[in-house]
C-alpha cells in the first residue's frame, strides 16, 4: 500500500468525521444565539414586538437563558405591561446558580420595574441589594437619588447624590444645593418659616449662586412679616388698641422681616436679573411701608449696571422718578429705550402716567383702550411660555427636574 493512499484514506475519514459532527451538532444553541442578537438588535432599534417574538423564543429552546428573560421583561416594561415585567422578574430571584453580574442586572430590573409602578420603597430596597453586591455602582447611585425623591426624602437623596457625583467625578454644587434646599420648599406650608429658612440658608451654603434659596428666603420673611401686619390689624380693632408697646414691637417685627426680604431679593436678582419682573412690584411695596421709598434708585441702578438692557428695571426706574415727579429724569430715562421696545406694554403706562403728569387735561381714553389691548395680548404670549425653562427656578417645575437627567 502506497504512502499516498494512505493518506488519501485517513484525509476521507477525517472529512467524513467533520462532516458528522458538524451534523449531529444540536442546532438549537446556534438559533438560541442567532435569536437572542435579533432580539438585542430589534429593542435597541424599539421594535418591541419583534423582540419580544425573539426573546420568547429563545427561553422556549432555553429556559436557563437569563439574560433572554432579563431582556424579555424589559421589552414588557417598556411597552407598558410593568406590572408582568415585575412578575417575570421576580420569578428569576429563585436561582441560585447567578453570576454577580446576573444578579445585579436582575435588580437593576426590578427596581426599574418597581419605580415605574411608582412603588419607590421597593425600588430603594433593590437598588440598596445592588450596593451590597457593588459598593460604588454608579447605575444604582444614580437611582436611589430619583427614587428617594420619587419619595419625597431630600435627605436621603442629597446624599446618594453626593456619593454619585464622587463616583463619576462630577461635581455640581447646584444640584446638591437643590437637594438640601427642598428638604425646605416641600415643607413650606406645614413648617415654620424659620424651620424652612435653616434648610434655605443651608442650601446657599453648598452653593451661594443658588437663585430660588434667596427668593423663597425673601418670600418666608414676607409671609412672617404679613402675619404680623394681620395682628396689627386685628389689634387696631380690639380691646388692645390702647397697648402701645404691643403694636410698636408689631410694627418693628414687621420692619425687620421686610428689611430681610429686601436683601435677599437684591443677592436673588444680582444672581438671576432676567427675573426682575418676579421681585420688584415686591421690593416696593417693602420699600413703601418701611418708609424707605429713595432706596428704590440705588436698588434699580444697581441692576441696571449688570443688566443696562433689563427693561423692566428701565421701566420702574422711570416709574419711580414719575411717582417722585421728577419728570425730566423720567422723560429723559424712557427716550434711552429702543424703538422696538416702546410698544411694551409696561413702558406704554408708564409713558402714558408721564403724559398725563405733564399735561393732566388731556384725554387719555384711546391711549387707555390701547394699553388693555396690549396688555391682553401680551398676556396670552405669555401663557406658552410660562413653563419655559429661563432661570434656575425653572428647576421647581417637575417636568424640568434637572434629577431626571443625571447621566
């Protein structure tokens, strides 16, 4: 037998045994496999039905496929069915034989299928499971911060959120001077204005470029401050009304709480000025009552020079020269303001008090249907873009929450 057959037959047998291994090979762990990137490639593209017809087929030929039923439940929460998510999920917590990795992103998929039942106690527990396995996992610190404040605790969620920004390295004073400055804000109505204040100041310390901690501090010495106005009133009709020392110490109460409003909404509009129209109708009603009416200048030249374009305080400040009757001053204030500008309807009345102050026997009638016709048009302007995001207090409007977009 010759060396060249010899080979020729064990190359044959060597073809044939490929050839019946390649064939009595099973062929479901091929489609399994096949069908699984199918189903990854189908629900990154949202194609949820088709994905879910590929994950549901894999755990038919496989029901050891983990990941086929993590993927699975997550195509039933995204299209809408958390609640079967939530069962499919919990129905993996029995096997014991999960890798660390497997049983991290069954968590992951619980908690989301609980947060998005709205069942945030739960959620927290499944994220707290993921910490124990993971101590500095990003992914869970992330959610327990939007979890906990899903729940209403600020406390908690300043501090997972302290711990997420150290984990990735990205730090944001402002957020966690949100944090703090809520524990405050949610409690206004049922808290005292100085137990809500401390969580204010607190929140300024972290961050003292935080604008809505300076108005809602100026607004808690407001509300204190009226509240006394309110006993001043009711013991000016009382048996009381003889007690001097009761109504003086009213009245210097009242004095000292609108002093401090009236710093903390000057350090709130050198923060945010594109918000003057929110703080100065405020200031001076302060002002006025504090007998302090002359302070009102430097207050609106102050801002004036960070924002020499701000309008409204172009507007008050001719206003205040007009109510003084320093007319030229105003006069000469209001020509500075550009032509585009004049159909403001602010501008409009404030032009139209120093037209009648320099001339009070004219008729001002049509020039008054005109400036309500303004008015009301601008107010329905407006009303589209009252939720727009134009300054850090946009951050207490839910739909802006800037928790929701931590990445």
């Amino acid at each position: 037998m010759s060396t060249l057959y010899i080979i020729l037959v064990v190359a044959a047998i060597l073809i044939v045994g490929i050839a019946l291994v390649i064939m009595t090979r099973p062929r479901g762990r091929r489609d399994v496999k096949s069908l699984y990137t199918e189903g990854l490639d189908h629900l990154l593209r949202g194609n949820l039905k088709q994905a879910y017809q590929c994950f549901k087929g894999v755990i038919d030929r496989d029901t050891e496929h983990t990941s086929a039923y993590l993927k699975l439940g997550q195509v039933m929460r995204r299209g809408g069915a958390s609640e079967s998510a939530l069962k499919l999920h919990e129905s993996l917590l029995v096997r014991s034989e999960l890798t660390v990795y497997e049983r991290v992103e069954l968590l992951k998929n619980l908690a989301l299928d609980h947060g998005e039942l709205r069942q945030y106690d739960q959620a927290v527990e499944r994220v707290l499971a993921i910490l124990k396995l993971e101590k500095r996992n990003a992914w869970a610190l992330r959610h327990l911060v939007k979890f906990y404040r899903g729940l209403g605790n600020w406390e908690a969620a300043g501090k997972y959120l302290a711990q997420w920004q150290k984990a990735t390295d990205k730090e944001d004073t402002r957020l966690l001077a949100l944090c703090r400055f809520r524990q405050g804000y949610d409690q206004r109505h049922e808290e005292s204005p100085e137990t809500i204040r401390g969580h204010y100041q607190q929140a300024l310390k972290i961050d003292g470029n935080f604008a809505p901690a300076q108005y809602f501090l100026a607004e808690s010495y407001v509300e204190e401050a009226d509240s006394y106005r309110r006993e001043l009133s009711t013991l000016n009709t009382s048996d009381e009304a003889d007690d001097p020392l009761k109504q003086q110490n009213l009245e210097e109460k009242v004095a000292k709480l609108y002093s401090q409003a009236v710093a903390h909404w000057s350090a709130f509009l050198d923060i945010s000025p594109s918000d003057t129209s929110m703080v100065l109708p405020k200031v001076e009603d302060a002002l006025f009552y504090l007998q302090r009416f002359d302070d009102m200048e430097p207050f609106l030249k102050q801002i004036l020079g960070k924002d020499p374009d701000n309008l409204d305080v172009v507007a008050g400040l001719a206003n205040f020269y007009v109510r003084k009757g320093d007319l030229d001053r105003a006069e000469v204030l209001l020509s500075t303001i550009p032509e585009a500008a004049t159909s403001n309807p602010l501008i409009q009345a404030i032009q139209l008090k120093l037209s009648y102050r320099q001339d009070d026997q004219r008729n001002l009638k049509p020039e008054l249907d005109h400036l309500v016709d303004s008015i009301r048009l601008q107010a329905q302007a407006q009303a589209s873009y009252r939720e727009a995001p134009t300054s850090l207090m946009s951050w207490l409007d839910p739909s802006s929450d800037p928790l929701e977009k931590l990445e």
